[in-house]
C-alpha cells in the first residue's frame, strides 16, 4: 500500500477527472459500490477464479459477518444489478475506486491499486463491444498514448480447442495455458498443455492455429463459427488500425464468454487496460437466474501513471498559481488573498510570517509561478507587486490587473 | 456499507468536485494515503481514542502483519508527514475518501462513510486557523447552506476546569462529558461529572463557566488565558456573524489542543465538518519527537449530501445530454454519435435495435433532455430531427446546428 504524495496525486487526479469525462461523453453514468463486500458475492461462481481468490484480503465485523476487500470491481457491478432489477437496461456504467490483491509484493504489482471500470449491460449486439473499444481509444488518443488493443473472442477460443480435438472438460484449462503464451513462448505452452492430459498432436494443432494473424485465414477453417461471426460484426463497427484480431489472446478470468481485449503499448510489459463480453454472470444475482449479457473494460490507473511519471519526469507537486507574501499588513493581506480566491485564481498566503527570501524560496520549492508581494510602499500607491518565479520579473499593479492577468492565461 | 446508483453518485460527485475547488483555491493540493493502515499506526497514542479503536475493523495479510481499515484520516496524514520529513512546512493537504467503522447500524451511520479532510500542517499563528475556517464558510456559501461554526479552544477548556477546582488528572474525563452537554443536557452533565467523582460544587462551577456566551464574560474569569489570548487572535481574522464562540463546545477526540470547531445547520442534528488544532500528534511520528502545529477540519460528504437530497427531492439520475437513435443506419449513427461526442456533448445511442417509442421512454426514464432521430428522410436531406424531451417541440437541423445549439447553452 503506498501514500500518494501531491506531485503524484495532481496528476492521478487528472487521469482520473479526464477518464470520468470520457466516459460520461460516451453516455455513462457514475455508480459506487463499497471496498468491503460480503464473502459470499465476492467468492461467487463467476467472481474471477481460484487464484485471485487466494489473494483476497478477509475480515469479519463485529456481528461475525464475513467480509472482503473487492479484488475487482466487475463482481459487485453484477451484484448491483442483480439487487436493482428495476433498472432500465441497457445500463451504462463507470465504476472508479481502489481494489485490494494480498499477493506477493514486486515492482509495478502493489496491494491497493484503483481500477477505471466502465460496463454496459443488457445490450447482446456487438455495437457494445465496439463502443467500449472506440471510448478506449478516444481517451488515450487524448492523453497522447500510441496504444494497441488486441482483440479475440471466447467462442472462438472455444471453437478452436474443439477442432483442435481437445475435449469440452479441458477447454478452460487449455485457454489458461494459452493466457501464457506471450510470457512463455510456445514451447512453454505446449509443456503445460501436455503436462494438463492433452494428446501433443492436439495441442500441437491449437498452437498452430492461434499463430494465424488474419480472421480469415481462422476463418476457413471454422466455417460455422459464432466467434468468428462476431468478430466480423464487431470489426465492421471499427474503424482503426490500432485494433488488431489475435486469435491467440486468451485472458484469465474465468467469467468472459465472448469479445475479449487488451491494450499495450509498445515497450511496456503490463496491459493498460483490458475487458471483454461476460453474458453469463449477471444472472446468477438475479431470483430469476435469467441471463442479462454485459461488456466492460477496466482501466489500471497504475500502468498508465508508471508510463505518463516516466515521459514527463519532474510531476507538477502543487496546483496553486499564487503566493501571497505580506510586508506588514497581515489584514491587507488576507483581504486581497480573499479577493483574488473569489476571482477563481487558487492562491496561498504566507501563514508563518517569513521574510521575503524565504516566502520565495518557499514559492519555488512548489513551483508556485507567481508570487504576489504585499508591502507598505506599494499599499501607499495602491498596488502589489506581482513577480514571475520563472523569470523573475516585477510589475507594479493594481489587485484588478492581477485579476484579469490571470483571467487572460 | 452501501451502494450508490448513479442518481446518488451524481450529485456526490459533485459535491466533491466542488470541495476539491475550494480547498485547492485556498492553496491547498491533493494527498492520497491508503484505506488499509498497520494496526500499530491506527492504534497510536494520538490516534482517536478507545471507543473510536474499538469500532475499528481488523484484518491480516497473509505474512501475518496487523492491519486495519482507517476510522478517520488524521492519523494517516500524521504518518505520512512523519515518515516524509523532507516536506517544506506549512504543508497544506486534502483527503478526499471513505473510512470505515464497525459500529451499530442506525439511521444515518453508516459503515463506510465518506470525509474530506484539509490540514494545514507547520503553522502556529491563529491565521492558519482562521484560513481553514473561512474556506469552511465559502463552501457552504457555494452550496448555499447558511450553516453556523460553533468555535471554542481545548486551552480554555482546561483553563476552566482548573479554575472550577478539578484536578488536572480529571481534566479530559470532564471535558469528554461536556461534549455530551447539548445531547444529555446540563442535569447528564452533572450527574456524569459527579459519576466520575468530581465534587458537585466544582461541577456546578464548570457548568456556570461554560454557559456564558460572550468570550468577554469568560474572559473576565480567567485574566491571563492563554486560550482566550489564541480566541481574541482568532476572531481578530475572522468577520462573519456566521462563526459563533461556546466555551461549552468540546469535541470527543483526544487529539485536540487548541482551537475546535463545528459546522451545524439549524433544524439538522448532526454537525456536518468539524476539526481543530492537534499540535501534539504529528510528531510521535517523528524520529526526533520534535511537535509540529497542525490545525484542519474534516467535511462530512453523508450529512451533507442527506441535506441536499433533502432538498432537491427528485436527483438526476443521468448526466447524457442527448441520445442519438437510429431508424435505419446504425454507420451513420454511430457517426453523428462520434461526431457529437468529439464536440464535447454527452451523447448516448441506441445498441439493442428499439423501436422509436421504446427508445424516447428510455429517454424519459433517465430524464435525458434531448432525442436525436436520424431516420431516412432526414438523412436524404443532410438533416436529423433533434426532439426536446421536456416541450416535446422537434426541429429539422444539420448536426453542425445541433453543436452550435448545445454550444450555446
């Protein structure tokens, strides 16, 4: 678990404000859900599978209930619409907030990590799929990131486990092992594959078949393929060469049951963000057990603040535009602070009495750029001195001219 | 702990987004520390309290470490400055997030609740105290609550209770009673002071003290107050008949040393901020145990928010400005769509193939305010028929009209 001191937290807040922006542009709503929830939702059949639930953080309340930390946010989105079955679908929303993992700490993997997750549900065409995939691509063409998102099916998937002759009971543990494909090679692969009972000729055949990078060269050998199928309808609603078919891309939750993806960027190791179709997991909150489909895609606020802190280096470490530093008149001074606050211009004021060199000297160590210099002559002429902290220069103003200085920036 | 649907969540994040205004536009910047906290930290010295720890939830890793979930913020910033003494002081810093208490559940508690603390750390001078106050009273102003700020000083409560004849070892325990005064009234008062062994003429005294009004009379009593000197130093800053002296104000942390004060609003019972000064904390954190001055409050977003659902009745329950339905081509739908949405406009489309009239009731049903039709006829005339959901009144316009119609609102 990590602090976030004010030079990371400015710009986590400004990943997090641009994000909100983007999906409410996309006709999202904001939703919360609490950190602790029931165990009982939390180790529901589709809440992401053995591993992560071994990461789970427990605890009890007073009443003896069983509780936990979420570990991801889809589970409580799928208990949310199952106890609110009144709401008009499809539903569209964001949910932003820390999750918990109790896994072994190791560089870029922390405990409390805040995940960005935006859902539809109740919408089964694939217009869904390419919505998500498009707001993807609008916000990290708006913070600037060249990413890719690599894009597979799970029915595929399935399909292709099945041609390859593996049977159905092996089939999700065979798409696990895929998972790791660009982690440990082919032949890593084809290990764990033989190690899990299936014959070499089989496995041999799903590898061979994943490594295709066209759908269509997928295609011709699943002429009746529902993947297939939709992938097709999904790619005609895409328009944009930084999506790219992968039938080799497999994910981990266990809960996904078509449309998958997951976005890179070239020369960073983590996926940035990652989601996918889950039409079965919804229902089984529901009293009716009906299945209600849903898509969403969640966001890492970590990976993506380790990229943006790397290429800007030096992070912003205070957001104030002013520091107001006062001679003498300590009321003269609060009341022009006052003035320029109710103005919109967010402005500090000396607080402890210092000198001038040190109030500037305090000015600069947060990168405060202007400081605004209250003093007994300038009173007298009804002015103050404003001094650009970049380049040092004073101009001699009234408290209006200060005012509309900044308006005009 | 509870779940907010996007017609709750809308305005909380507005009421937050407001607060993060505030607090930056009086020099304050953004600091985030972790919910999950080392039990040896929650539990410290200065950290609350026993029957504050008592509430508080408890949990392990899996190496076996003490943890537990905040109860209130304080402390994790008084970590945080201990454990970063490299920061230049004054350090002034918001909180914005959820603590959590394992308490009985009633009407208005709740187990996860939300505050937004601002602290102003490495300032001695009432000025600070002050500045805290003032933007305490902006807010409320921006929100449009006429709220009063009861203020009184720890100093001067224990000046009283020496002047009442009360041993100091009695002096917190009296001054935890007081607290109750306006729930339990004077007669709780005294029969809880005489339970705690306190002779009933020294109580009766203390009770007299604490029900003068003017900072004057209880001046009077006590000539060389160092509480009333930081009093009359306080209110020297502040000029708002809104900020009211009680010398019977006297808050249930133990943490408190100076100043204190709370925000009520007449006709609602609980206080909706309420902080102080706490010069004692923040340097148990410090290797060197040297005190460092520390003064803030602590907004309450549940009674706040209760308040203003209170008074809007009906919330919004979407913030999607328009929505687009398609009657033929979903492409060029799907195009205006993004078009808008590139504009700036918040805009929703169809994704599950409704009819017309399904489509302006899930309009109705989040109160989106405009429908966009993009049928055949229109499209042949390079137009789309924009439908105010209110009036009902529709108009022929070209998706260049339609921005320019929400650029002008």
């Amino acid at each position: 678990m990590r602090d976030f001191p004010p030079g990371e937290k400015i710009l986590r807040d400004e990943i997090i404000s641009l994000l909100k922006r983007t999906f409410e542009l996309y006709g999202f709503n904001p939703l919360g859900t609490p950190i602790v929830e029931r165990w009982e939702v939390l180790s529901s059949k589709y809440g992401g599978g053995a591993d992560i639930l071994k990461e789970a953080f427990r605890l009890r309340d007073q009443g003896g209930r069983e509780l936990g930390l979420r570990y991801e946010m889809t589970t409580s989105l799928a208990r949310f619409v199952g106890m609110n079955p009144q709401i008009k679908k499809p539903f569209k929303a964001y949910q932003i907030g820390p999750v918990y993992r109790d896994g072994p700490v190791k560089r870029g993997r922390y405990r409390e990590f805040w995940q960005c997750d935006v859902d539809i549900v109740g919408a089964r065409s694939m217009l869904a799929d390419a919505e998500i995939v498009n707001l993807t691509l609008d916000f990290f063409s708006r913070i600037n990131l060249e990413i890719k998102i690599i894009v597979n099916n799970r029915k595929l998937l399935k399909e292709m486990v099945a041609k390859a002759g593996i049977n159905k009971e092996k089939a999700l543990e065979a798409i696990i092992s895929l998972d790791k494909l660009a982690k440990i090679g082919q032949e890593g692969v084809l290990k764990e594959l033989l190690g899990k009972g299936i014959a070499k000729e089989k496995a041999s055949a799903l590898l061979e078949m994943v490594s295709r990078k066209k759908l269509s060269a997928v295609a011709s050998e699943l002429p009746h393929s529902e993947g297939i199928k939709e992938l097709e309808e999904f790619f005609s609603y895409i328009d944009n060469n930084q999506v790219i078919f992968d039938p080799s891309l497999a994910r981990g939750l266990a809960y996904y049951t078509g449309t998958i993806y997951e976005v890179y960027l070239e020369g960073f190791g983590s996926s940035l963000a990652a989601g996918g179709r889950y039409d079965e997991m919804i229902g089984q909150f529901l009293e009716s057990k009906e299945q209600i489909p849903a898509v969403g895609i969640s966001f890492g606020l970590e990976p993506i603040m380790d990229v943006l802190l790397e290429q800007r280096k030096q992070a912003k470490n205070s957001v104030t535009q002013v520091l107001v530093i006062p001679i003498q008149s300590t009321a003269e001074c609060q009341r022009i602070t006052q003035r320029l606050r109710r103005a919109g211009i967010k402005t500090d004021m000396d607080l402890v009495g210092r000198g001038i060199s040190a109030n500037l000297s305090y000015a600069n160590s947060y990168q405060i750029p202007y400081a605004l210099i209250v003093g007994p002559e300038e009173l007298e002429l009804s002015k103050v001195k404003l001094r650009d902290m970049i380049t040092g220069k004073e101009e001699l103003l009234t408290v209006e001219d200060v005012i509309e200085k900044f308006k005009e920036r």
